[in-house]
C-alpha cells in the first residue's frame, strides 16, 4: 500500500542538493544488535589462533563502544579502535592486521544471511542519482571501508554514483555526535540547509538536525528506543523518499 511521506514540520522552501543515506536498517534490513552479536562472534573464531576468544569478544566490545562515544577529532574511528582493541595486550597493529583483512576478504561475508536488502532501495537510490542528487552514503563509521562496500553489495546500492561513503579509515566521529555531520557537510562543501539525511534512528539519524540538515525517518525498520528528542522534518516509507522530495523542492 502506497504510504504518503508525511511532512511533519512546515519547513519551505527547500533547496535539497545532497541526500544522506543511513545504510544498516535503511538501505540493509537487519536487526543491528543480532547483526553485531555475529559479527563479534565471528572475528572471535578468526583470531582464535592468536588469542582466546573471550579476550577478542572483550576488546572488540571496549573497540567498538570507544569509537561511537570518541569525540577526539585528532584521532579517526580506525585509531581508535585499533588502540582499544589492543589495550592490554602485547599484540600490535602489524599482527593483527593480516587477521582482520583476511577476515573481511572471507568469513565476512557469511554475515549476509543475517541481513536482506530493502525492497526499494535500489530503485530510490538509482531514481535521486537520476534526477541530480548528490548521493553520500552516511552509515556509522565503525567499520573499514572493505566491510561497508560489501554490505552496499548485500544491498544492492554498490553501483551507485556516490560521492561519498563515510569509513572508519576517514572519519573522525560517530552518530548521533553533530562532529560526524559537520567533518561531513565540510567535506561535501555544503550547509546544512542543502542536505537531507534519511535513516530509520530516531537518536542516531535525526540528531542531524541539530546542524540545520533536514531529516526523513524511514519507517520501514523504525529504531525508536524512547532515548531521541529529535523530530523529523519527514517521515513515510523509503519507496515514498522520491515523492516526498517532489514535493518539496521549489
């Protein structure tokens, strides 16, 4: 059934040039928790050579809570995690890097089976490339870059033009800090005011708004944990994004 975007606050005119996507539960169904819970276990397997499983589900956990919560903009997510990884142990980037890349190039990809391609998301992201849009794909940057294209794959939206694809190898913050969005509105050239960013967070996706950057909140995969004081400016089914930027754009 064809669900209207519902426009939620009275916010024209609208110069929309840039379009932010949110990947995991957007563009990529999943249950990110279950996702995770996988994805913590299976590197835990892929190290277990090297160091007791216990000990790579403990560092990877600390890894992974440090760079969502790091607000060090001298340091990226990918510092970040490599030094948490590692605190406490004798291991140093040189040993594990083999590990993690040899996993990501393999074991990785059995994680698709937890995930399913939203319906409509190829058909949205290849319609607002169509029509001129700058495409940035503005997923959580807590994984390399290796990781992100495969899930884009998983998707279907790995052929699209975009522009940008935020990674932990660049990026310096985590949603919902505003840091994210301005490294990535500086990046792109842009104000807020010319950008979009849709995503299905209530906390994560819509705390753009703080920087003037209008949001869409896809209903499709709601994450709404009663923790978000932010309203969307839209809100509708992903396959309604088009009509809803149709109408309005000046």
């Amino acid at each position: 059934m064809f669900y209207l975007a519902i426009k939620v606050r009275q916010v024209l005119p609208i110069v929309i040039e840039a379009v932010f996507f949110d990947l995991d539960g957007t563009l990529l169904h999943m249950n990110m928790d279950e996702f995770l819970s996988k994805y913590i276990k299976a590197l835990s397997d892929s190290f277990r050579e090297i160091m007791p499983p216990d000990l790579v589900k403990n560092s990877l956990r600390r890894a992974i809570i440090a760079a969502l919560t790091d607000n060090n903009p001298g340091k990226t997510n990918q510092e970040v995690f490599i030094e948490q990884f590692l605190l406490g142990t004798n291991y140093s980037p040189q040993d594990l890097l083999p590990v993690f890349n040899s996993f990501y190039n393999n074991e990785y990809k059995d994680l698709r089976s937890f995930t399913q391609p939203t319906p409509s998301a190829k058909e949205v992201v290849d319609k607002l490339a169509g029509c001129g849009y700058r495409l940035v794909l503005a997923t959580n940057p807590i994984f390399p870059r290796i990781a992100i294209l495969e899930r884009m794959k998983w998707a279907g939206v790995d052929s699209a033009p975009w522009e940008i694809i935020t990674t932990y190898e660049e990026y310096h913050f985590c949603k919902p800090n505003p840091g994210f969005f301005a490294e990535l509105l500086s990046n792109m050239g842009l104000s807020g005011a010319q950008a979009l960013m849709v995503g299905n967070n209530t906390n994560e996706d819509l705390s753009a708004s703080v920087l003037g950057i209008k949001t869409y909140l896809t209903i499709d995969n709601l994450i709404d944990r009663g923790d978000s004081s932010y309203e969307p400016d839209f809100r509708g089914k992903l396959a309604d994004l088009p009509s809803c930027l149709e109408q309005i754009q000046p």
